[in-house]
C-alpha cells in the first residue's frame, strides 16, 4: 500500500492520523536506496540510474558486495553489526562505494530482515560542522533560563541549517501547541506566540518523531522515486529512513503556507515528545548530509539541557512543597481535627499551588473554603472522583468533562486539582480553579475541509494560516506539571499523616520507609541535575575525539561516571560516600569477574558530596587509561593504597604493573587534565602523575575537609573578571557594528561584546549589510573582521573613517601584511577573540579624534 491507495471511506479528522506515511512506498530524490537481504543481494532499490546507470529494476537480485569496492563493504559491515536496536541508525561520511565515482555519505538501518542503504553525493564537511557543533553545544550550555534556552536553541540551530524560519514549538497537554521562540531571516513573518491544533501533527506521525528525531523534505516539488519493484509485498517500512518521501497530504499542507522547504529537529525530554524544531524555508533547501547529522545530534543535546533547566525550575516549588510537608504532618499529627478544615489547608497549600478554592472530603464529611463548588455538586464531584478510582493525583481544566451540567458554576469552578489522601479511593482534597475567559491566537482557522479528487473524499489541511483567534470558556487555566509535583509531594505527607493516626505502629513504620524511598528517588532525580558540570563536558570532551560518534561515546561515558557517583551518595541519603566503593563500581565495567586485578588497601573512608563526583571523575579516567593503554588492558594489575597523614589529609597512591610499557602522552587531552587538574583545581589537593615503563603511578592528596563531610569545599577559589572590563569603558553603553562573517563566531563575538557593556550589536557579514546598518546613523563604534571570504572590509572601514566613528580590525592572520598602512592607526585584535583582547584594542581607541586616513 502506497499514498496513492488511501482508505476512501469515512471522512473525519481521524484520516490524517490513519494515513500509512511510514510505508509511502518512494523516497525523495537526492539520493539512492537499497534494501538488501542478510546474504547481500537486492530485493529493492530507488533513484539508482544517475548513481549506477542502472535502473532500480536492473539491480534488482544482484548482489551489493559484487557493485561496491571491498573496503566500503567490510566498512558497511561494520557499521550494520554496530547497529543496536530496531530504531538504531549508523551514518558514515565520504566513503567511496564504487570505484572512478565520487565519495557518498551513507545511512545504514534495518527494517524487519532487511539492511537499508541510503546514500547521497558527500559534500566533504564533516570535519567543519563537527566542530560547529561543539561551539553550538558549548554556547547552549551557558544558557540557563529555559526561556533563553529556547531562544538560543531557534538562532543556534538556524545559523546551522540557513533556513528562513526556525520555531521552537511546544505542546499542551491536549497534543495543541504553541511557537514559543523563533529565529527569522529578516522580512519573514513571526510566527511567535501562535497556536497549532492538535491535528496539524497527526498520531503517526507524533509516533515517528519519537523514534526517528529528524525529518527533511527538500523540495516539495520534486518527484518522489519509486522503491521497485512497486509491486513488492508487504511494503517496505520507512520509518527510519532519511530518505522517505512526503505525504501528500503534508505537501499539500506546506503549500497552503507557502513553504517550499522543511526541516524538524524533535525535542524528547525525559522519554517523552516534549515538542520539535520546526524549519521553514521559502525555496528549495537541502543541507548536507553532516549538517543534518549535527542538527539532529544538536536537538539531542538541546533536549538534554533544556530537560536540565525545566527541573531546575521546579525546584523551588518542590522545596517550597517540603517545607508545607512538615508544618502540615507537624501540625495535623498533634490534631486530626485540622484534616477536615478547608480553610486551614487552603492557607498551606495554596503558597506552592495558586488557586481559588479549596474543599475537603473525609470519611463523607466535606469542609468548603472561597470559590467552590455548592455542597450538593462537590459531592457530585467527590462520587465521579470515586467511581474513577482515582488514587493518584488527578487534574482536568474542565470539570464539565467529567460532571454533567459542571458548566453552570464555572464562574466559581471550572477545573480541579484532587489530591487522594487515603489508600482507597475515599478521601480527597480538591482545589479549584475559576473560569479564565481568554482569546487564543490560532494559525489560521482550525478546520479542515472535506475534498473529492480522483481518490474519492478524504480531509484536507487548513487553507489559512493568518492569524485567528477564538473565546475559550468553561475553562480554567491548567495546573502546571511543576504544580502537579507538588501535588504529589504533598499527596505522600497527607497520606503519610493519615497512616500515623489510623493504623498500628507497624504499619506506620512500613510506609515511614515508602516515604523515605520515595523522598530518596526524587533526591537522586534532582542530584543528576549537574548542569554546570555537564555543560564542561561537553564543551571539552572532544578535544581528543576524531568524529561525532566519538565525541558522544566518551561524552556518555564520563556523564554515565557522574551517574554511578550519585547514585552511591543517594543510596547514602546524600550523606558521605565510601572511597572502596566508588572505586570498584568504577572499575567492575573493565574487570569481567577478574576483581583480583584490582587490589585496594586502606581504611574505610568516606568521602563528602561535593569532592565524589570530582574523585569519580578522576578515577573514570585512570580506569579507561588503564583498560585501553595500561595495566588492565593486559594481564597486569592496579594497586590502590590510601592513608591519613598528621594534618587530616587523605593520601591516594595508584600504581600499576604487570602491563604493556608506558610512555607519557604525546598531548594533554580533556582526559588527562582531569586526572592532572581536577582534584587541585576543585579540591584545592595535590596530584602527581609518574609515566614509568613499568608502569603509570599517581599520588593524589585530598584535603581532610573533604574527608567524612568535613568542610563544605574550597573557599579561596576566586575569579578574576574586572581587568577586561577595566579596558571597556570607551564600549559601555554604545550601539557596535560587528562584521563578521561566520556565524558562529559572530555569535561569540556578540556575547563577548555584550560583557564588555555595548548596549547593543549589530551583526552583519558582508559589506552591504554593514552599509545597511550605518545607514541606520544609530553605529557609534564598529569591530570589522578584515577578511570577508570573497571580499575584505575596507569599504566599511573607509566609511566609518569619513564618517569619524571609531572602529577595530580583527583578523585570522595578523595585520601587518593584509592590512594597507592606511589604516596603521587602527588597533588590530587577532583571533581567536578573546573579552580582554577586545576590550584593549578598543580602548586605544580615542573617540574624540578617530583615525581619518589623511
């Protein structure tokens, strides 16, 4: 079955979510496929006569290994035995597949039995954007507001792709979503604060998102191939090809806005379609083969982060939860009278949960408080809350769907909150929330029209997508997932509270220790939330990495380090954790039962929080080193001896022998400056690292505040900022044109100017966009990179001097042979930027008497 076999049968907005878009039966036409059995031969292919002078049917039954070079198969094979689960993809760049042709990148999945090739002409850039991504990465992780993430997150990833439109685009709990950051090509309409109703993105398609992260479709005009032979049965499953061609019905959709050209990047954050970044551009576009690689890879990244900071930011509210725990279970321990009081509960509760009323319901008696419901109905709502069994915490914005004629006290109560606080569904505390009467903006109208075409009837997108907006009423404002943690937090102190007064010691005991679990799982969660140590990682891991894939396995690996370290302290209740233990967990993963290799000798000692995952850190790099270069990728073994010295001090001594020879490291990677840096740098300690031929020994000496939760870390760490801004006082408060022509470095640029206190950048990055902005007459200082790629700025600087505005030079190659001795006088900054290298340049600058080339 194909899109031109769809179901002509009832017509409804069920339709778009039956259509089978993960078997379209063709693929776009920038490259080839092939599908081949387990034994090699070729069962299906498309698009293969511009690559192979072959027609798809002419390939048909012979064999992959006998049309590709030898080293590009052995390479395939690899790649095909690398692959781990159903959704698993393997990309590779530049590989030549047959000889006196050019270089293809290749994508490699499995779909049932059989091996999926997709592959297109390479464009030779991996290198470049391997590096861009770490930059990208690096730049996000300096962001910690969500918001701010989210609007990074649109201009990062549109300075990689180059289209028109990038949206960052969430959704609402009813599958509804709303742009909530944009970054645009000037002159493009904003689509920023807009909603999109559910059915914009049908359920197949939401299911496809989650398994397979990115989707591109170049051209809305190009003809689709055909995966021959078109006869084939079952048809072939596309659901992680890149290749896959387009649903009509979304091409039909893309054309009612006027896109030519998409690109969606999904956002999964904590294992569930959090929302996407959706591409728009308004021509033909196709980034490369290692842009989309890197963009998908990004949207992992951003994912990681942005699900970093939006626990963060319930933070407070669960702190905030805690605290009301413990005055509701001090407070309702000495009086169970108080469970029953509306009023005294709404006083509590309602500090972490804004609402407008709070009602109880215990053993059938009810207390009300504010707006609430009648008596009569709150009971109507306490029978549905019963029938439901609803023994979690439960929530709907409309009370009217779930309770008959609820719409008539919606100016009171129109959505709830029901927290149980009894094992069985029996008692409850309810907040309510008011009727909020409030217009939604729509991208254009929702509805969609029934069409007849060759086919027959079916649904067809939205026509419009002006801006449209509707009254929402019965409806009140949503409680929060931040809200419904606290919720739930409170929830177990209620039902905790309940126990102690209702049943024997014993069982009060057994749930004490429920609590306890609980409280510790939801420690361990937030623990995990190290935001500043992983934005380290990852803006430094692949210093030493050869490939994107490299860069994310050593990534994982040291984040997985830093997982298995909180997890010790948690199983400790956050309390000191033990060296041995640390140690061995770390070790287990290279030993495979050979524990005897690994010999400690020492107290047991225990180490604070805040130096573990330091120490964790640490020893993750000696045991890699060791598995890979040293003692244990040998026969060889590791002795780990520690003691205490008369200041309280621990002594760390590692050695190993009995393994290959050792040489020092030609280059410090990421790796070794943890090793030689980390406990100094965080701990204030010592490290010392001998490179023998027999074998690497350590000494590391941890101060003893560090030791048994002694101390609280290093106080005298300071930093060092006001020199560069001393410099910067000629920028404070200036509009400043920057013309720079990569992104990236624009990008850096601009923060490093911001710092230094200009009150506003423009960027631009040829000599015509400089014009435009000085042509503004707003530029009061500029900073001009010499070298524009196919031109230079001396057009811009020869202005800026006629019009008496300061400005620097900046360059990649230093000043005295590219620039003319006109400009002798103009300071020149050499890259890579740094603040305080801008900041001194621009203050040999003397804003009264600028250079004027006479």
């Amino acid at each position: 079955m194909n899109y031109h076999e769809r179901d002509a049968g009832a017509v409804d907005l069920t339709n778009c979510d039956r259509e089978p878009i993960h078997i379209p039966g063709a693929i776009q036409p920038f490259g080839f496929l092939l599908a081949l059995t387990p034994g090699w031969a070729i069962e299906r292919a498309a698009n293969t006569e511009a690559y192979f002078g072959s027609p798809a049917r002419g390939l048909i039954g012979k064999s992959a290994a006998d049309i590709f070079q030898p080293t590009a198969v052995r390479l395939l094979r690899e790649r095909i035995a690398s692959l781990r689960g159903d959704d698993s993809v393997e990309r590779m760049f530049s590989v030549r597949l047959i000889s006196d042709q050019p270089l293809f990148d290749v994508a490699v999945h499995m779909s049932d039995r059989l091996i999926i090739l997709e592959c297109e002409p390479a464009k030779g850039d991996e290198i470049e954007v391997s590096s861009m991504v770490r930059g990208m990465v690096a730049r996000l992780g300096a962001t910690e507001q969500v918001g701010s993430i989210l609007r990074e997150g649109a201009r990062q990833l549109r300075m990689l792709t180059g289209f028109d439109r990038v949206m960052v685009y969430r959704f609402d709990p009813d599958g509804s979503g709303e742009v909530v950051a944009e970054a645009l090509e000037p002159g493009v309409d904003s689509f920023l604060g807009l909603h999109f109703p559910a059915t914009d993105i049908p359920q197949q398609a939401r299911a496809l998102y989650v398994r397979n992260f990115f989707r591109i479709i170049a051209d809305i005009d190009d003809t689709s191939c055909p995966i021959e032979p078109v006869e084939a049965m079952p048809p072939l499953d596309l659901s992680m090809s890149l290749f896959r061609a387009v649903s009509p019905i979304h091409i039909e959709y893309l054309r009612n806005m006027g896109v030519r050209a998409s690109l969606s990047v999904s956002i999964v954050v904590d294992g569930k379609f959090w929302g996407l970044f959706a591409c728009h551009h308004y021509s033909p576009r196709l980034p490369s083969f290692a842009e989309r690689s890197a963009s998908e890879l990004f949207g992992q990244m951003f994912s990681l982060l942005l699900g970093n900071a939006l626990r963060e930011e319930t933070a407070a509210y669960e702190d905030r939860a805690r605290k009301i725990s413990d005055r509701l279970m001090a407070a309702a321990a000495q009086d169970v009278d108080r469970l029953n009081d509306a009023e005294w509960i709404g006083d509590l509760v309602l500090e972490a949960i804004p609402a407008d009323g709070v009602a109880v319901s215990i053993d059938g008696e009810s207390s009300l408080s504010a707006l609430t419901p009648a008596s009569d109905d709150f009971h109507r709502i306490i029978a549905e809350l019963k029938q439901r069994e609803i023994s979690q915490v439960f929530t709907t914005a409309r009370i009217a769907d779930i309770v008959p004629n609820a719409e008539r006290f919606a100016h009171k109560a129109a959505g709830l909150l029901a927290i149980p606080i009894s094992r069985r569904p029996r008692d409850y505390v309810v907040l309510f929330r008011a009727e909020q009467l409030r217009a939604v903006r729509w991208a254009g109208d929702q509805a969609k029209n029934i069409e007849y075409g060759p086919n027959g009837p079916r649904l067809s997108p939205r026509h419009s997508f002006e801006e449209w907006s509707n009254l929402v009423r019965g409806e009140a404002k949503p409680f929060e997932h931040h809200e419904i943690r606290v919720a739930e937090a409170l929830r177990t102190s209620l039902l905790e509270v309940v126990l102690r007064l209702t049943e024997a010691a014993s069982e009060e005991r057994r749930r004490a220790g429920e609590q306890q679990k609980l409280l510790i799982a939801e420690l361990n969660h937030r623990v995990r939330n190290i935001l500043a140590l992983i934005r380290a990682l990852i803006g430094q891991t692949n210093r030493e990495s050869v490939s994107v894939m490299d860069f994310v396995g050593t990534l994982d690996s040291r984040v997985q380090s830093l997982a298995r370290a909180h997890d010790q302290l948690t199983a400790e209740q956050w309390g000191p954790g033990h060296l041995q233990d640390l140690l061995t967990t770390e070790a287990s993963a290279y030993l495979s039962g050979e524990a005897q290799r690994l010999v400690i000798d020492g107290p047991d000692v225990t180490i604070a929080p805040n130096a573990f995952t330091v120490m964790a850190l640490v020893f993750h790099e000696l045991v890699t080193n060791a598995a890979k270069y040293g003692a244990l990728s040998d026969s060889g073994s590791v002795h780990v001896g520690w003691t205490m010295d008369d200041d309280g001090n621990l002594a760390i001594d590692w050695e190993e022998t009995g393994g290959p020879a050792v040489q020092a490291p030609e280059r410090r990677g990421f790796g070794t400056t943890i090793i030689h840096d980390s406990i100094p740098h965080e701990l204030g300690g010592e490290a010392r690292i001998e490179y023998r031929t027999a074998g690497l020994r350590a000494r590391f000496v941890l101060p003893g505040r560090h030791v048994a939760g002694i101390g609280e870390g290093n106080s005298n760490r300071t930093e060092n900022r006001a020199q560069a801004q001393d410099h910067g006082a000629l920028i404070a408060g200036r509009h400043v044109l920057l013309l720079e022509d990569s992104a990236l470095i624009a990008l850096d640029a601009e923060d490093k100017l911001r710092e230094l206190g200009a009150a506003e950048v423009t960027l631009a990055s040829t000599n015509a966009g400089a014009a435009a902005a000085l042509d503004s007459g707003k530029i009061q200082l500029a900073m001009l990179d010499f070298n524009l790629g196919k031109e230079n700025s001396l057009p811009t600087a020869t202005r800026l001097m006629e019009e008496r505005i300061p400005f620097v030079f900046a360059s990649g190659y230093g000043g005295d042979d590219t620039i003319p001795s006109q400009f002798d006088a103009i300071p020149v900054i050499l890259k890579p930027y740094a603040s305080q290298q801008i900041a001194q340049a621009i203050a040999k600058l003397d804003p009264d008497n600028p250079p004027t080339g006479d």
